[in-house]
C-alpha cells in the first residue's frame, strides 16, 4: 500500500468512509463526480495486462520479479541491471549502444554487444518461458537496434507510481471536486465531514506526487550507478580529486541555494600521492559525502541564532601502502539510531522529494567493493559528522579481484 492512504481499524479505507458518506448525503447528480476523485487514484493499480501468466516486477526497492505468484531469480549481476534499465525506461526503446554506455562506460568489452542480446534472450524465457526464440514478447521487444520493456501499472510498480503521479498532477490542476460540492445543499454538521473528507482525499493525491518525484529520483540514482565502473581505472592524485570534488559540491551548493556560504578547510598531506582507482566513481563518493556535509550546515543554520559558522574540512593522510580521507562538517550531526541504518539503501531522514536514500548506499558499495576499501563515520548529534575513507594503493585492481586491503 503506498504511503499516504491510511487504512482504518475497521479494515476500510478513508476514501469508502467518504463514498458511504457522500451516498448518504448528496444529490445524485453530484455522487458520480465524488465517485470518480476518490476512486481514481487507487483504480491505477487494478488495470492491468490481459497475459497469460501474470508478471509482477518491482524496481522501486530491490529489484525482484514474480510470475505467477511465485518469484523468480532475475540473474546474475549484469543481468540485473540490464533489467533495470529497461524497466526504468518503461515504455520508450533504448538502444543497444547506450545499454553499453549505462552498463560499462567508455571501457566496454569488445564482447558488449553479444552480452546484451544473449541477456535479453534470457530474460525475454524469463518473463515468457514458452516464447519461441523470434517471436514477438509481450513484454519485452526488439525495434531496429534498441529495445523496449512495455508494461501496465498492474505488472511494474513504477508506471503505478507515475500513474498515480499524473494523476495527482491533474487533479491538483483543477478542483471540480470542490465546485460539485459548493452546489450541493448540505447541513452544517454533513458540510464539516465532508470538507474534512475532501481535504484529506487532496492531501493523498499531494502525498502521492511528493512519492512519485522519490521515485524518478530513485530510478536516475540507479541510471547512473548501474554501470560496473565508470570508465578506466588509473594511479590518480587523491588530493587534486578531493580538491576537485570540493570546488564541484561548493560552486553546485551556490547555484542550488542563494546566499548559501561556508568556510572550506583543506588538509592534504603532499605525501598522499597517487591511489589506482575509478576516478568518476571515487568523485561521485566525495560529492555525496560533501553535500550531505553541506546539508547538514544549512540545516544546523536555521536552528541557530546567529552565532553559527558553517564549516567543512577535508583532509588526506598517506598511511603507507593506503590512503586516508576525511570529510568532516559541524552541522547537525547524526542520532545514533539513524547512525545504525545509514548505509542501508533506501533509507534517509530527509523530506520526500530531496532524497532517495541511494547516496551513502552506493557510495559503500563504490568504497568497499569496487575499491576494496572503507568507510566509516563519527557523528556527534548537535555537533558534527566526521566520515573517514580508507583506500588501497592498488584499490581498484584489489576491488576487481574481489579482494580486501
């Protein structure tokens, strides 16, 4: 059930309490229109795909797919990912060539291409067992050289989500509910109920769009970190990419946020040399870190009463055959039960559309298995956020090979 209805004890739902009330109440020509608002939003999920054997595919969380009620292994890590992009892509064909770019970057195999194609084959018997191999899906379609996942809301969860998300943008647009009802006699005490019924049904359909933007902010996160690794991995100097991350994350704070200000402190030690790892993805882990830093002192700003000074500091450190990062803000600092779940994905504190809960997940995932590193964080609530990155000399070749440092 998506957030924002809320069931009641007596195992109905808020939008049958107002159909019962509305049948009670009002004129007949007025009911239809009722009928229609409150039932609009939760019939997206009842249409669905007259198939043999029904699908049903989540994306919005961990991937996972069903058929027939029972799940199904979705494959081996590429596979998955695969999977991903074209679900992603619901409904709009993606050529085989950017399936290459979203998956390896520019350091593709000269295999790429027949990887592609044997793993469409395999997923096509996935959702289709008895396909014949040329045979048109009803799923999933060649078109020249790209191809294209067609689904309903009653089979993917993300084209309910923008179902219900176009939905609510029409229905925001416009207020025949409240029009309808504005003609309607009704007494003092049936008027109040009714108002009460109509703000909460308007409140779902602006929960469900604020859950619909996560969602596409979800499904971009996954876009851009399905890829195994972004381009080639090379020695690189740790301190001109943490300097380089600084100068992207303040200069794209400034631009977001007008009047947004803050002391830079820079500690490298010219000792910390040269790390082999995924430039792009390293970058993207120090983004992440930074303007989560940067957050939290803007945060801790309009709490304060003037006395604040926003501060971030970032510092290198050579620990001989490693190299240590440091990111440290003095903004709001982090509880110790939201401590415990930070790197779990999907999860985070922050409002409905400005967070997908994907950032320090993946940004784990590059640190740990891609460069056979870690990271950890010191947090003091009220106080500051410390997050300490530990990598390997040789930590993209370590990461490769599925080793520890």
């Amino acid at each position: 059930m998506l957030a924002g209805f809320g069931h009641r004890d007596d195992g109905g739902c808020a939008t049958g309490r107002a159909h019962y009330v509305i049948r009670r109440t009002l004129p007949g020509g007025v009911l239809p229109t009722f009928i229609r608002m409150t039932s609009a939003v939760m019939s997206v999920g009842l249409r669905g795909d007259n198939r043999r054997e029904q699908i049903h595919l989540q994306i919005l969380g961990p991937l996972r797919a069903w058929r027939g009620g029972a799940e199904v292994d979705t494959g081996p890590r590429q596979q998955r990912c695969l999977l991903a992009l074209l679900l992603a892509r619901e409904g709009r064909p993606i050529s085989v060539h950017e399936l290459i770019e979203l998956l390896w970057g520019p350091g593709s195999p000269p295999s790429a291409v027949n990887v592609i194609h044997k793993y469409v084959g395999v997923l096509r018997r996935l959702l289709e067992p008895g396909l014949p191999p040329r045979a048109p899906g009803a799923y999933l379609a060649r078109h020249g050289n790209a191809y294209r996942f067609t689904a309903g809301p009653a089979t993917l969860d993300l084209a309910l989500f923008r179902g219900l998300v176009a939905e609510a943008k029409e229905r925001a647009g416009r207020d025949d509910l409240g029009e309808a009802l504005d003609r309607a006699a009704l007494a003092g005490p049936v008027r109040a109920e009714v108002d009460e019924l109509t703000g909460l049904l308007k409140g779902n359909l602006a929960k469900v769009e604020q859950h619909g933007k996560r969602a596409d902010s979800i499904v971009k996160n996954m876009l851009l970190h399905s890829r195994q690794g972004s381009g080639e991995h090379r020695p690189t100097s740790i301190n001109a990419v943490v300097e380089e991350s600084l100068n992207l994350a303040y200069h794209g704070a400034r631009a977001e946020r007008q009047g947004f200000n803050i002391t830079l402190e820079r500690d490298f030690d010219p000792g910390a040399g040269d790390v082999d790892l995924y430039p792009q993805e390293i970058t993207r882990v120090l983004l992440n870190l930074i303007s989560n830093g940067f957050y939290a002192t803007v945060k801790r700003a309009g709490q304060a009463n003037g006395a604040y000074e926003p501060v971030l500091a970032a510092a290198t450190k050579n620990l001989g055959d490693r190299v240590e990062i440091r990111i440290r803000d003095n903004g709001t600092g982090i509880p110790a039960a939201v401590k415990e779940k930070l790197f779990t994905p999907f999860f985070t504190t922050k409002p409905a559309g400005e967070g997908t809960g994907l950032g320090l997940s993946l940004s784990h995932d590059i640190v740990v298995k891609q460069h056979a590193g870690t990271i950890e964080v010191t947090t003091e609530p009220g106080e500051y956020t410390e997050f300490r990155i530990v990598l390997p000399r040789g930590a993209a070749s370590l990461g490769e090979k599925g080793e520890d440092a």
